[in-house]
C-alpha cells in the first residue's frame, strides 16, 4: 500500500472519518526535507497496514487545511485519531523515531 494524496475534496473522507489513525504529511515539491523523509512514509505506509494510514497532502495545492491545523512549516505531519490530531511531529525524523513518536497509536 502507497501513501494516498489527501485534497480539499477528499480530506473528510480520507482522514476525519477514517476509522484507522492516519499520518498526513504536510509538504511541497520544493521542500528538501520533505522529499527526504517521503521514501520513509511509503515504508511505514506498506509496514502498517490497516494499522496506520499515511496520506500526504501538498500545503502548494491545498493551503486551505495547512491553514486550517496551524501548519506553518514543513514538513509538518499531524496524527489524526477519531477526527482530532492527538500528536504534531515537525521535521523530517529518522524512521525509528518516527516509529517511537507513533507507536502508542498503532495497534
């Protein structure tokens, strides 16, 4: 499973309602951090499957909810649990650390 693009149209359905937590990456083609922390999302995307979905959503494109959650640098990647962000992680983390960051959310 790859990580899915999360969109205005979409957003709802991709995250708020999800019924797994889900990890959306704020980022932007221009980001370096981003670009570098991407190939460890798609990883813990196919690691946690049906555990953890991983969504990213391009604050370019869709500012409107990087605006919306506070997102004012990137990459930002906000943990939603039932609708709600329960943990914010800013900045491109080794994958261990993002691990530790998620683990008490993934089941």
């Amino acid at each position: 499973m790859a990580t899915e693009k999360a969109t205005t149209a979409n957003f709802k359905e991709l995250v708020l309602d999800s019924a797994i937590p889900v990890l959306v990456d704020f980022w932007a083609e221009w980001c370096g951090p981003c670009r570098a922390i991407a190939p460890v999302l798609e990883e813990l995307s196919g690691e946690y499957v049906g555990r953890l979905k991983i969504v990213k959503l391009n604050t370019d494109e869709d500012p409107s909810i990087a605006v919306k959650y506070g997102v004012s640098s990137i990459p930002t990647m906000n943990l939603f649990l039932g609708g709600e962000v329960v943990k914010t992680i800013v900045g491109a983390k080794p994958k261990p650390t993002l691990i530790r960051d998620l683990e008490e959310f993934i089941k």
